[in-house]
C-alpha cells in the first residue's frame, strides 16, 4: 500500500488549500478512507473519514470548514480546507480505515499545513 499525500503549504489565517492523496496497492474504491494530522508535540487526531458507501465524519474542530471527498476513478482522496485557523498548522495524513474504524499500518510522508496569523 501506498499512500502519497500534497496540497500543502503556507498559507495566511482565513485562506484555503486542497489536499490530495493518491493512493495505490488497495482497492480504493472498497476502502474507507480518512485525514488525519499530528502537530507538533500532539499525537495524532482523526480529521475527517468518508466510507465506501459515502459517509462522511468530520470532527468538531474542522466541522463546517473542512470538506472531504474522493474520486474513486482516480484512486484519489481529497481534503478542501476553508477559512484556516492557525490552530490547523499540522503534518496532514490520509490512511485507509480498518474495522472499528482504525487506520492501517501504511502511513504516507504526509503534507505540512502552515497557517499564519
């Protein structure tokens, strides 16, 4: 598996970026997906997840600002973020999601999100 995320970058507080993630060596299309983001000296958080089937999660922190979404032609994961926060300053993740909800073992190198105030 593997999992090639970009669309990071600087950006000032209130703008936006759009995330991607290629994936490869999985069947997309049969996979729930997610965006995950680890700032420093923080663990890890869940972001947002969309399912196979279309269900979406967003947490409470991005909810309303953050959209995900796929194309399952392109085996590609995307993440729009609007109106950013310079608390969203992170190393962004994409990670297939096993049962219960789990992300794999297959981490990619991650895109850096920097948000100035």
């Amino acid at each position: 598996v593997q999992l090639v995320e970009s669309g990071g970058g600087l950006v000032q507080a209130g703008g936006s970026l759009r995330l991607s993630c290629a994936a490869s060596g999985l069947t997309f299309p049969m996979s729930d997906m997610g965006w995950f983001r680890q700032a420093p000296g923080k663990e890890r958080e869940l972001v947002a997840t969309l399912s196979r089937t279309g269900g979406i999660y967003y947490a409470d922190s991005v909810k309303g600002r953050f959209t995900i979404s796929r194309d399952n032609a392109k085996n590609t994961l995307y993440l729009q973020m609007n109106s950013l926060k310079p608390e969203d300053m992170a190393v962004y993740y994409c990670n297939a999601l096993l049962s219960g909800g789990r992300p794999s073992v297959y981490w990619g190198q991650g895109t850096q999100v920097t948000v100035s105030s």
